[in-house]
C-alpha cells in the first residue's frame, strides 16, 4: 500500500528563530495528536535545516528542503548539493517547484538530473509538475503535466522511483485560494499514474504516491484526500500554522 503524506513548503519565509519555533510546535502536535495515518514532512529554509534536524531527533516528522543543485560539489556559487542536504540529516528535497521552473528558468532536463543526484544520494524527491492557467484553458494541460513527467523522471530506474513522490499543483491554484476540484485534481493524479504505469508497469505505479499542492486548507483538504489517487497534499501557506498543518494532515483517512 502506497503512504499517504502530507508535506509542508515553508517557502522563503521565517527566520531561524521563528522556525525554530514552529518546528517546535508541530513536533509536538504530531507526537500528541498524531493519528499515524499520513507521513508528515516539513521543508524549511535551507538555513533551518541543520538545527531542524536536531529538534525533530526521535520524533517521526521528516525533514526535506526546498531545492538542490544537480552537481555534488564544484564552482557553482550559492548553490547547495543534495550530499549537503543529506549530511545535515535531510531525507526529501522539493524538485521542480513551479516557483523554480517560473521565476528561476529551472528546465525539465536540468530537474531530470536533479532528480539523479538527489535518488543517487537516497533522498527521497517531491518531484512538482503542473499547468498554469492558459495552459490549462487551451486544453494543453495532460500534454504539459505528460512533458514533465516523462522528461524529469522517465530516466530513471524502476528501483529509483521508490524516492519519488509526485506533486500536482496547478500553478493557478498555488497561492491563489483557487483550489482544483477534486474531480479536477482526481482526473489529472489518474493521468500521472496511467504514465507510470506505462513506463514502469502497474505494481510500481501503484506504489507512487502523488499528493495534491495548490491552496490545501483544512476545509477542503478531506474532500481532496478522499480521491483513489490523491494521496496527500503539499502544502504552502496553511503548512506556517501548525495548527492548520495539522488539521489538514489529521484529514487523511
Ligand atoms: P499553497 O502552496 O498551499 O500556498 O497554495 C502550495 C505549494 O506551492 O507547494
């Protein structure tokens, strides 16, 4: 049976002092009230991460950040590799974020070899796709989301795609308050997963589990997560409340 998660993109927000604090505060929550039901993960700024990982020692909240560089070392200046990641106890990383591919140029083919160096260092990835608006109001949309899927991920092995976990978040509804329905989100995650299936076969595609990202609030994130494959959310704004974060993850069945 596939996880089911709920992971939560801080974004470029919080110091370390206040992310010390939610930190705190969600380690707490999830250790009295955790239903065990989803995989939580937070991924705070890159800053957090080392001092994070102290904080969450023995709790079963797992750490990603945001993004990696695709190299391992080398003159690439302000960037950080997925080794680096993971020598200061990060097990996920966010790859192919909208907000990258949009504001940073990040392209399929430099997130196919992100994809490499982050499974390569056994980080489990959250590999984003998505439409923005006009692509989806042209028809264009299972097109686009088909292109991402298949030119970041369809490299790697059938072994390696037990790290990856994929996010839909159609960039129109991240950040926005407009959520896709959940028919919406349900008959794009069918789409991801006939992919999946196409290229690794069913048993594999099975074990994919494809969380929904785009204004996930904890009024309708029981609506969403009740779709056959919708398998948790990625979550932005509500994931810097922790009482929010919770009540969404507590919305898994
Ligand atoms: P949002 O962001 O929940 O604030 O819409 C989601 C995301 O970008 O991962």
């Amino acid at each position: 049976m596939r996880k089911k998660i709920v992971a939560g993109n801080w974004k470029m927000n919080k110091t370390l002092v206040e992310s010390q604090a939610l930190i705190t505060e969600i380690r707490g929550i999830v250790r009295d009230e955790n239903t065990n039901k989803a995989e939580v993960i937070i991924c705070p700024t890159f800053l957090a991460l080392p001092s994070a990982s102290k904080l969450l020692d023995g709790s079963t909240v797992k750490l990603g950040a945001q993004n990696c560089h695709f190299e391992e070392s080398g003159a690439y200046t302000g960037e950080l590799s997925a080794s680096m990641l993971k020598s200061v106890g990060v097990s996920h990383v966010i790859i192919g974020h909208s907000e990258r591919r949009q504001y940073f140029h990040e392209t399929n083919e430099m997130l196919a070899k992100k994809t490499t160096s982050a499974v390569n260092q056994g980080l489990t990835v959250l590999f984003c796709v998505g439409e923005t608006l006009q692509e989806r109001e042209s028809g264009s949309h299972f097109d686009i989301i088909k292109s991402q899927i298949s030119e970041g991920l369809f490299h790697l092995s059938a072994k390696d795609m037990s790290l990856v976990v994929i996010a839909y978040e159609p960039v129109w509804a991240i950040g926005t308050g407009l959520t896709a329905s959940s028919e919406q989100a349900e008959e794009v995650h069918a789409f991801i997963r006939t992919l999946l299936t196409e290229k690794f076969g069913e048993a594999i595609s099975q074990e994919v589990s494809i969380l929904y990202g785009g204004s996930v609030k904890p009024d309708n994130a029981a609506e969403l997560f009740s779709q056959m494959n919708i398998d948790g959310g990625l979550i932005g704004g509500a994931a810097l409340k922790a009482r929010d974060f919770f009540d969404i993850i507590k919305a898994i069945k």
